[in-house]
C-alpha cells in the first residue's frame, strides 16, 4: 500500500513545511473528558498529548526517553531515580515549569490512574530537590519507571500545581500543558479546536516518533466526532475533512480509486484474543485452555474477521514484532497447531465432558463476534460445547469482572510499549490469572535493571504464557484510516499525533 507506513514511521521523501491553515480531523465519537488523569477513553488520550506534555515520551522504537525531563539518572544505593526538568518550559497560561508542578501532577496521577497506582505502589517518597530536580524514591529497584511516565495511557500528564489545586482529586476542566497545541473550544458533539501555541518550548533532538523536536506548522486542529463510518470516509472524499480515524477495511479498494486521498495503515495496533474464566471449571485447569488453543486454525479465525491480510498477522508473540527490543517467538509449542488429537487428549485430561461453556461476545466489534463464531465451530471437533451469547461491549465490561457469569469473554490488548506494564499480568485483571509464577517472573522482569538479563526474563514469561493459556491469542489487527494526499508528514502509529504534519 502506498501510504502504509511502519510504526511511527514517516514518509521517506522529505518536504519543505507549509505553515498555517486548519487541519480538519473526523474523530470516532465525543471525548468524555479533557482530563488526563481522568479516564482510559483512547479518544480522551489523542486529543490530550497534544495539549499536555509529560516528563517523558516515546521514541520511535516505544522507548521510553525524556520529554519534559532534560535528563534521568538512577541512584542505585538510594533506590532512586533523580530527574532534572528542562528550563523556562512555559504552560498555557504563561507560568513556568518548575518541580512544584511536578510533584503536585504525578501525585494526583498516582491516586487517579491506573499505571499510577501500579507504580506508586513501590514509591516511597516524590519529592522535589529544587525547582528543577525530583527525586522519585522506590522501595524496590525498577527499570519501568520511565516508561510508566511516558506511558500514553492515563498520561502523566504535567499541569500547573494551580490547576491541580483548585480541582484536586475531580476532574479537571482547566485544560492547560505545556504541548504544542493549548485549548481554544469545545462544542459537545459539534468540534473540539485546539490552536497553536506561540510560545511553545520544544524538546531538541530531530523528531523520532512522539519524541524530539515538536513543531505546531497548523494555526489549528478541528476535530469533529463522526461516529458514522460513512461520513468520515465520504468527508474526506470531498474535502471537509483532512483525515478520518478508524474506516471499514473493505473501504480499502474504494480509498484507492480517488487520486486526491490515500489509506493510512496502522501497523502495530492491538492483537484478538479468547479470555478464560479460570475461577471455575472447564478452564480452572490449564489442559482445557491448552485444548482450546491447540484445537483452533487461527488463520481461519483471522480471515473471517478482517477483510484481507493487508490487516491482520498471525504471531504468537504477547508484543508485536515492531518492538524489537521485546518481540519473542516462544509459543510453549500450542500457538496455530490445530493438533486436535492432541487437543482431544488434554480436555479428556481436564475432567470436562461436555457441560456447555457460555461465550460472551458482541457485534459491536464485529471481529470479536467473527472470531468466536468461526472458533466455535473448529472446536467442536476437540469436544467443546460453546454457547456464544452476543451482548453489547458494555455488558461484556460489566460482566467480565464476576466470575460467576461467563466462561469465556471476547477481548483484545491494546499495543503495550513495555511487558512489564501490561495489565493482563496482574491477577484481579478479568479472567483472573492467579499464578505465582506468573507473579515472581514479573517481578523479577520490574525489578532487573540490565537490559539483556530483563529480556531473559521476558522470553520466560512468555513461555510460561503459552504454557498456562490464561487467554487465547488469535492474531494480531491493524486498522484502516483515511487522509487527504496533500497532508504531509502524518506518522501511522498506534498514538496518532499531528504536530509536525502540515498541508501542501
């Protein structure tokens, strides 16, 4: 595909930037909040890296590397990372960056976010050293620090320490950062806009996915919801909108008859997947979920989900192959097999004979409904008796948390920079994958500070994965955007990010 590009890669020819003009973007829906701290919501996250900065980002490659940090060290006898913030670094509303901000922002994204619980967890004491140095204290060495404060999830995002004290632990409607882009209006269900920030103090460095130098080249970002996949597409076709997020993949041959618009794949995205209930029988015993595993044509279960391969991959690894520095191709030896004899051997070991197993799957995302219908039915020839019950996304999140209510549950991850953060290890995550190994591997891969050793660790986690099948992998997704062949320089990442774009 012409306008395919690699993780955060960008187009190979280089340009001379266009300043000013508006950027036109048709968003999936209405952001719930503005608040960083506030919710998971991926739309909440897109609109606010633009507005908020963090004291570290992501390179290129999904390392973790200095943002609004001028630099980081690691006290090894303190348990300590010491880190310097940059100089006359000014927030939206003219004040200036100083420790203070830090303190008050990470402490408040410790108590409200998910990863800033995580991380919290083991730190002992945030403080500040002077107006420009933090120290981060923790209980136990700890190699993913950084990557929890670059973490785009939940961001740890930098406000004002005015700001955090006006509106404390409740969300926030003071949307003010250091990034790029601050606030201008936001009209419910009409447009957000967000304008340049003349007085934007930019990160050195030649640009290298979210990190280096950010240039704000567009006077402004119009982002419209467009929860219609239609509109977004036909929007671009004639010119109201620049760029639409998310389209139908079998629009694909449609994008490539107009010559003024082009698609944008997004390779690496999120990777499919069966979540067990290992609360109760058949999948408390990890013969029948191995069973499962061995039993499935994964490429049968992918097909029949995304329109061509151009979208989907089959890889056994828990990161994708994008992340060199995590990627491994262990298996255990059950990922895409269909060895039903064996299969047929480990469910008659786990004791289960045939009580039917309750799926819950929705139509809502119609690749979860696929996958599971065309499983299904290759699992019959292993043993399985499957009752799929198709429910709305909502019922699936309401319900994945009481063990009592399903066997199964559709899901999918979401890209994941670093393996010592994804949530799925953590035993009160739905499905509850209670295992102590599972637990002293993790804490070894978050405790070991060398690189090549953490990676050792990795290599035997993900063995053990495939070992226990807590869920079942199918494949790996990438999705299908759509944007106008005169917008330049828009990277085809997982975090979708406009400033050093500009139109023709």
């Amino acid at each position: 595909m012409a306008a395919s590009m690699g993780a955060a890669g960008l187009p190979a020819v280089a340009q001379q930037p266009k300043q000013g003009g508006v950027l036109n973007i048709a968003i999936t829906g209405e952001p719930p909040t503005l608040d960083a701290h506030h919710s998971t919501a991926f739309i909440t996250q897109s609109v606010g890296w633009h507005i908020y900065e963090g004291l570290f980002t992501l390179d290129g490659k999904y390392n973790a590397v200095p943002m609004l940090a001028e630099s980081v060290a690691f006290d090894e006898k303190r348990n300590t990372y010491v880190i310097k913030l940059r100089a006359n670094v000014p927030f939206h509303d003219g004040s200036i960056l100083n420790a203070d901000d830090v303190v008050a922002s990470l402490g408040r994204w410790g108590r409200k976010s998910n990863y800033g619980r995580l991380m919290f967890k083991n730190v002992v004491e945030l403080r500040k050293v002077d107006d420009l140095t933090v120290e981060i204290a923790l209980k136990e060495p700890s190699p993913v620090v950084p990557m929890m404060l670059a973490f785009p999830n939940q961001q740890a995002a930098i406000y004002p320490k005015s700001v955090i004290e006006k509106y404390g632990d409740n969300e926030i409607r003071s949307y003010v950062g250091t990034g790029p882009f601050r606030f201008k209006e936001h009209v419910a269900d009409r447009h957000l806009k967000l304008e340049r920030f003349a007085k934007y103090a930019a990160a050195s460095g030649e640009p290298d996915g979210m990190a280096g130098r950010r240039v704000a080249h567009f006077d402004e970002l119009r982002l419209v919801p467009t929860p219609e996949v239609s509109v977004r597409l036909e929007g671009v076709q004639t010119g109201l909108y620049d760029i639409a997020d998310q389209v139908s993949q079998d629009m694909l041959p449609m994008i490539k008859m107009y010559p003024t618009i082009e698609p944008v794949v997004t390779k690496p995205y999120w990777w499919t997947m069966a979540v067990f209930n290992k609360k109760r029988a058949p999948f408390n015993d990890p013969r029948a979920r191995q069973a499962f595993v061995l039993g499935l044509d994964n490429k049968q279960v992918m097909g029949a989900a995304f329109a061509s391969e151009d979208f989907y991959r089959l890889d056994p690894g828990i990161l994708f192959q994008e992340q060199s520095q995590w990627w491994s191709k262990a298996d255990g030896g059950v990922y895409n097999k269909r060895d039903l004899e064996r299969a047929k051997t480990l469910l008659k070991e786990s004791g289960y004979t045939g009580q039917p197993i309750k799926w819950l799957t929705t139509r809502e995302y119609d690749f979860m409904y696929k996958n599971a219908l065309v499983a299904t039915e290759q699992l019959k020839a292993v043993g399985f008796n499957i009752q799929l019950e198709v429910v709305d996304w909502a019922t699936i999140v309401q319900q994945r948390n009481n063990p009592q209510a399903y066997d199964i549950f559709s899901g999918a991850t979401t890209f994941t920079p670093d393996p010592g953060v994804w949530p799925c290890f953590d035993p009160a995550w739905p499905g509850f994958w209670e295992d102590s190994k599972k637990d002293e591997l993790v804490r070894k891969l978050n405790t070991e500070m060398d690189g090549k050793k953490r990676f050792g660790v990795w290599e035997e986690l993900q063995t053990h994965f495939w070992d226990q099948a807590p869920m079942a992998k199918f494949g790996d997704f990438f999705i299908l955007g759509v944007k106008n062949v005169d917008v330049k320089n828009v990277a085809a990442t997982p975090f979708p990010f406009y400033w050093n774009a500009w139109k023709q």
